[in-house]
C-alpha cells in the first residue's frame, strides 16, 4: 500500500472548554475511499472543519503528501490539494456552470475575464467526469445532483488530492446515486483520495475501503469495512447493540382515517387510490420524481389537486391550505425541515407551540407558564435532548431537530401524521428513536402515511406499500408481499 496521502495525529479541539475532538487519529490513502461515521456530535463537522482551515486544532498534526499543513487558511488548503463538498450545496445560482467552477480564479486576459477559455477549461472537466452540462448553463436551472457534478469539478478544478464529501448522496435518486458512485469509482483509479462522510450504511458498504467511527469526539476504531458488518458497525456508533432497528408492528389496526379516491393533478399525478386505517403505517414507495411528496403535498393542502375526491373519516373533505388540513385533523412532517419544518431562531418552547399557539394566548398575549407546561411534556414524551425550552433549534442535533418538528406537529392531536423523509440526514442512533415513536403512534391509534427513499425504512415500518412511478399508482403491495425486488419492479414500471 502507497504512503498515506493525508494522516491526522492527536487532533484535539475543545470550545468554551467542552471537548468537541480529544486524539483523533486517521490516515487516508491515494485512491482511497475512506468513511469517516459518528452520530450527531460525535465530532465530524468539528474534524472536517479543521482539515479545510476553517477551525484552528488546539493540539495535533496534520501531514499532507509529506508535509506539515498548517490548516488555518481555506485558501492554503485548497491550493495545497484539499476540497470539500458541503452536504449544503455552496452555489451562486445566478451564474453559470463555468463561472461558478472558477469562481474567484477566473482566467483573464487584458485584465477581464476570458469568458472563451473559462468555458473551455469548464468543459475539459465535464467531459472528465462524463457529466452533459453546458458550461454557459445557469445554476439555478440544474437539479441537485447536476449541482453536486459541479461541486466535484470545481474540486478538480483546484487539482484535489484529497475530496471530502459530505452527505452527497442525500438529495438525490437512485439513478442519480449510481451516476455519482461511478463517478467516485473513476476518481479512485486516478488516485484521488475520498473522505466520505453519510449515514447510510448501504452506502458505505457498498463504496468505501476503510472505516473510521467517532463517538463523542473520540475515535473508536479504523479499519476495513470488510471487517465490519452492520450490526457491528452500528454498535460502533451508539455505544450499544440495536438487535432489531425497526420495532414489531402495531398490528391493531381500526377504523378508515383517510381515503382517496383518483387524487390527481395534471402533469404531477393522476389516479392515486389508497386508504390508511387508526394504527396503521401506509409507506408511498417509488423512485425520485414519481410523484410521492406531490400527492402528500395536495393531501395537506400546500399544492392544488383538480381531480379526485378525498375522506376523512368516511366524510368528503375540501382541503385547499394546510389551515384546512389541521382543522381536519392532518399533521405533516415535511422532507426539508430545515427549510419548512422549525423556525431556526426560535427556541424548542416556541417551535413546539407553533401550530398551537392560539391555545396558549389571553387577550391576545401569549401565556408563558401554559406554553412552557406542553412544551416540557412534549420534551419529555419525545425524549428531546436539550440544554433547556429555551436553546435556540439550530443548535440542536438533526435528530432532535426532527423530534421538535414531530412534536409540533402532535402537539395538534392529530387523527393521521404524513412523514415525508422523517430521518433524511439523522443518524443511525436517532433514526431508531424516530421509528420508535412511529411505532408508539400507531400504538395510540394515529394513522401514518410514510414517505421514504430509503427502501429497508420503507419495508420495515409499513403495514401496506402504494408504489408510484412516473405520477402514477401501480401497485399496493401487503407487508408480506413488498419485498425490494417488488418495490422496484412497480416504481419503474
């Protein structure tokens, strides 16, 4: 095996005197696809923060191909041969392909940027990466993943040694996954060395060579995936065993909470039939772009339905805003919280009180002592791990994050709970929490109608799968029916 091209020695980092990093230790090789893994908070942002210069480390040393890097300036990092890819895309929409490529290290000529050799240079290395993207193409015209294929030229672009990729895959389809693990594989044959940081194990044994875990900021162990196995590797990373991930079934199921009956929308979907029973789980199955969060959307009231008649309760319902669907009894987890799930600002209290907060006013002030008494024992019911009701939500863990999004949403007593995406970009630990509480809320006889792209979450939570392709329904599979080979087959029919 080739030297390292990277190795970290006793990297510590501490703030405000709590310790976010003590000892870390990683050697990264040339072709190398090496996860770095760890629950929210053990410490990964932290470390990534300092290899790309933006964090100073209080002890340690770093080494890059042979020498000292002084990892204090982002400029020196990335002229040195380090990039990262951010899970939040870093992009200027308004310009192009090109100019976002170079961004900052245009070519001139006559002391103006050169617009000829820029999208020449642009278009040497999309044609590297096999990506069809016109340079002169504006961002704000690409999906995400053509974003991501950017992202990794402009990386190229810098001369990387050394990629780091954060949740990449978070974002996109399955053909869109495979496009960019094609992608990775090549840039491995070129001797590009990748830190790869995701959640899904899949994903990781599927793509990476070696293995790092850290836990509350210190590394517990590195070495080959192929030493690993899930359930190994994911008591590596909680500190504990999870013998079953996904709890038994409610298997208690009650009266019809919602019907649909050939819901649609012209060019979104048409045709889609379906019912979800009290303590009953119905998974929406189906690849990027079939129409899954459209159809939860029009159910909730945030886009139009023009066709198709919806029961709640075995009585037709109009539902044009989501205003309709609360009164209604409809609560919604959206797949963005971050962009329609919490307000960031605002403290734990205020976001779990949100949907609700009529019912702590008087006179048109709101009572404090009230709001606090229902946000404590929402707290406490969902097992929000917090500094106190008052720490602002953008400082707490995604996985505690989703919990305040979910218990504002139950916080309005709702009959049936739609969950599009509920543990996108939470960890192994915290998505065992979230299916937990899922399954406490078929227990109390809510209904559940479930989005998710991640097909073990799909098969393991649902009672029933309604699979959708291309805006279409083309099956509703039993639990003992949906298997991923079904799943598949009838999301690209």
């Amino acid at each position: 095996m080739p030297n390292p091209i990277l190795t970290v020695s006793n990297l510590s980092k501490s703030f405000s005197g709590v310790r976010a990093l003590h000892n870390v230790q990683l050697a990264l090789h040339p072709g190398e696809v090496h996860a770095l893994l760890g629950e929210n908070g053990a410490g990964k942002s932290t470390f990534m923060k300092i290899l790309i210069g933006l964090l100073t480390p209080d002890s340690g040393e770093i080494w890059f191909d042979g020498e000292p890097l002084r990892a204090n300036n982002v400029h020196d990092v990335l002229k040195r041969g380090i990039s990262m890819i951010h899970q939040e895309l870093l992009t200027v929409p308004e310009l192009t392909v090109a100019q976002n490529i170079f961004l900052g290290r245009e070519p001139k000529r006559w002391g103006f940027v050169d617009e000829a050799k820029l999208n020449s240079q642009a278009e040497t290395l999309l044609q590297q990466l096999g990506v069809d993207l016109r340079p002169d193409a504006r961002m704000k015209h690409l999906s995400v993943a053509q974003m991501q294929l950017v992202d990794i030229a402009k990386a190229l672009s810098n001369d990387a040694k050394v990629i780091i990729m954060d949740e990449p895959t978070s974002a996109l389809s399955d053909t869109e996954v495979q496009t960019l693990f094609g992608i990775i594989r090549d840039l491995q044959r070129k001797g590009v060395a990748i830190i790869y940081i995701s959640h899904k194990l899949d994903e990781i044994f599927a793509l990476c060579n070696t293995i790092t875990v850290l836990r509350d900021g210190q590394l517990i162990d590195s070495r080959p995936a192929t030493d690993y196995t899930p359930q190994t590797l994911i008591a590596q990373l909680v500190g504990r065993t999870l013998e079953s991930l996904f709890p038994e079934p409610n298997i208690s199921t009650g009266r019809e909470v919602l019907r649909v009956e050939k819901l649609g929308q012209p060019n979104k979907f048409e045709g889609i039939s379906f019912s979800v029973h009290a303590g009953e789980v119905v998974g929406l199955g189906g690849l990027m772009g079939a129409g899954r969060s459209e159809v939860v959307q029009a159910l909730f009231g945030m886009e139009p339905h023009k066709q198709g008649r919806i029961y709640i309760n075995g009585q037709p319902v109009q539902i044009h805003t989501p205003q309709d669907a609360i009164r209604h009894g409809i609560g919604f987890v959206g797949e963005d919280r971050k962009q329609t799930g919490f307000i960031p600002a605002l403290s734990v209290r205020e976001n779990i009180t949100l949907i609700c907060l009529p019912n702590f006013t008087k006179r048109g002030l709101v009572h404090e002592p009230n709001e606090t008494v229902a946000a404590n024992r929402t707290a406490r019911d969902l097992n929000i791990k917090t500094a106190g009701l008052g720490q602002r939500v953008m400082h707490l863990s995604g996985g505690n994050q989703q919990k305040v999004v979910l218990g504002k949403v139950l916080l309005s007593k709702p009959s049936l709970v739609i969950l599009d995406e509920p543990t996108r970009g939470i960890d192994v630990g915290a998505k065992a929490e979230i299916y937990k509480l899922i399954n406490q809320l078929t227990s109390n006889g809510i209904a559940v109608l479930l989005i998710s792209s991640e097909l073990p979450e799909l098969l393991g939570l649902s009672h029933r799968i309604v699979v959708l392709a291309k805006g279409k329904q083309t099956a509703v599979l039993l639990r003992e029916e949906a298997t991923p080979q079904t799943v598949m087959q009838y999301a690209m029919a």
